[in-house]
C-alpha cells in the first residue's frame, strides 16, 4: 500500500510542477492548439486539412512548441509536425486576427464538397462501367459486326 500511496504523490508532484511551469510559460506564446492527444503552446502555426470521404486529416507544423507532456525530459522543441484525425482547437493568445487567418486553413469546407463530389462521381463510373459491360456481353450476340453479314444475307449480295 505505501507503494501505491508514493506512486500516487510522485505523479501529483509531476502534475503540479507542469501545472506550474505551464502558468509561467504561457505568456510567452501566440498560439495554443489542443488535438485529441496534446496540448501545445507555439509562436509559429500553419495547419493544413485534406479532406477524405470518412475523416479530415489535419497537419499541424508548429515552431518554438512547449508541449504539455510530463514524461519528456524537456518540453521545449524547435518544432512539431503533427498529424491528426481528431478534432483540433487553435486559441490565439496574442497577435492579430490577419496572423490567425493566415494560419488557419480558409477553404476547407469547399474541399470537403469537392473531394464528396469526387467520391461520388468514382462510386457513380464504378457502377456504370459495371453496367456497361454486362450490356456489351449482351449487345454483341444481337447484331453481327459491321461488314459481316448474317447466313440469311449471304444470298442477296451475291445476286447483285
């Protein structure tokens, strides 16, 4: 049990000096991005999104990042690239609204309806290429090839 009890007062230490070290560094940082699996702190952003037909996928390319993580040794890297399904939430801690708009993404609801039209569009071909055949295989026993006559013609060119 004393264990457990020391286990559990280590990670509460570890909790609070992050928890610490977060309140002192924040202000030095434009940017805070949260993604499903961490938080990050960073002067420099650009996040890019392709759309898939199930998902988004977004890339994050972050420079001068703190990363809230206990278990690095140091949490200050010169930068992260980071790609993510989840959501992604950017808060701007300072800076103007123009440096927001520039790093954010500014169209990706419109490539999202192309890249559903695309998909469609691939869904719809595949189907008719499908139809297509099966009324080729059925169209070529009906009419013979041009320049080839049936047995019953054969007659009539002759007498001619």
């Amino acid at each position: 049990m004393a264990n457990t009890d020391d286990l559990d007062e280590y990670d509460a230490e570890l909790e609070l000096r992050l928890k610490k070290e977060y309140a002192d560094v924040f202000q030095i940082f434009k940017y805070c991005v949260i993604t499903d699996e961490a938080t990050y702190l960073c002067n420099e952003l650009a996040v890019d999104c392709v759309p898939h037909a199930a998902y988004l996928l977004f890339e994050l390319d972050m420079q001068d990042v703190w990363v809230w993580d206990r278990n690095r040794p140091t949490r200050i890297i010169p930068r992260a690239h980071v790609f993510t399904t989840g959501d992604v939430t950017v808060e701007q801690l300072k800076g103007t609204e123009a440096e927001l708009e520039a790093a954010l993404p500014s169209n990706v609801l419109e490539q999202l309806r192309v890249q559903l039209a695309i998909d469609a569009d691939a869904d719809d071909d595949s189907e008719g290429s499908d139809d297509e055949s099966e009324a080729s295989n059925g169209g070529a026993e009906e009419a013979p090839p041009e320049g080839h006559g049936s047995a019953s013609d054969a007659g009539s060119d002759t007498d001619s």
